[in-house]
C-alpha cells in the first residue's frame, strides 16, 4: 500500500512538471545558461539515469517488492554523486529548466536519445547472447549426430 501511494506521488509530481512546461512563459531560448545551471548534457544524463532508475524500481513494485521512499532517496543520492553533482544544484537545475520549456525540452530530447542508445545496446548485446547461444546448441546437435566410434581395444602383447 505504501509502494502504491509512493507511486502515485511520483505520477502526480510527473504531470505537475508537464504542467509547468506546458503552461511556463519564457523568454526565447537563446538566452544564457548561467554557470550555477547543469548543462543540458549533463542534465541530460542525470534524467537519463533518474529514468532507469524509476524503471527499476518499477519492475520491483510489480513483482511486488516494496521499495521505501528511504531506498529511492539514497539511489537518487547515489546517482547524483555518480554524477559528481549535489542535490542543491540538480534542484536548482531542474528549476531552472522547468521554467524554461524550450531549453527542457532540448534535455528531454537528449534524454531520450540516450535511453534509446542504452535501450540498443542491450537489444545488440541479447542478440550477441542468443546467437552464441544457438551457436552451441546447433553445435551439440552436430556432435550428438555423429555415430561413435567405438575404441578398439590393444592387446597387450606378451
């Protein structure tokens, strides 16, 4: 029930972030990242980890593994430090790219390319497994096929 009811936070606290993209007035987007702010790339990065974490943690809800609000925080903790950011200045980022959509969108953007990149990755690498796998198996079938010889016996010579 808790895991439930930390999942709707998470899916109130995602449409409440669309909403405040959707409905954000900014000023054009050529406009100066200051220093204080990640870099889209960076940012990028950190969101692309922050979603395979969610994901994760997702697939623990559904096989009904409970994963306190405590566990998510120090995975997030450990993700940023990962990232050599603090949580100050991700909150401050995040804000700042909320409040503008365009440049949010461009992280967005990245983010998504990243995850499709890893997303390729692992496809080509189970691809790489099964066909070594199936390598094997053909393999063994090939052996099984063949009819043993049986081994001649020497005499021992007096």
């Amino acid at each position: 029930l808790m895991c439930l009811k930390a999942l709707f936070k998470i899916k109130n606290t995602f449409f409440l972030m669309v909403i405040i993209l959707l409905t954000s007035c900014s000023q054009k987007d050529s406009e100066h990242i200051p220093e204080n702010i990640l870099s889209k790339e960076k940012m990028a990065a950190l969101l692309t980890d922050v979603n395979m974490l969610e994901a994760a943690l997702n697939l623990n809800l559904s096989s009904e593994m409970q994963v306190g609000n405590e566990n998510r925080e120090a995975t997030m903790l450990a993700i940023l430090k990962k990232n050599n950011v603090t949580k100050e200045v991700y909150d401050e980022s995040f804000q700042f790219y909320a409040l503008h959509p365009e440049l949010f969108s461009e992280v967005y953007k990245l983010t998504l390319s990243n995850l499709s990149e890893l997303q390729a990755k692992v496809a080509n690498e189970k691809d790489t497994v099964l066909a070594k796998d199936s390598l094997v198996k053909d393999s063994a079938k090939i052996d099984s096929k063949k009819p043993l010889k049986p081994k001649k016996k020497v005499k021992p010579t007096p």
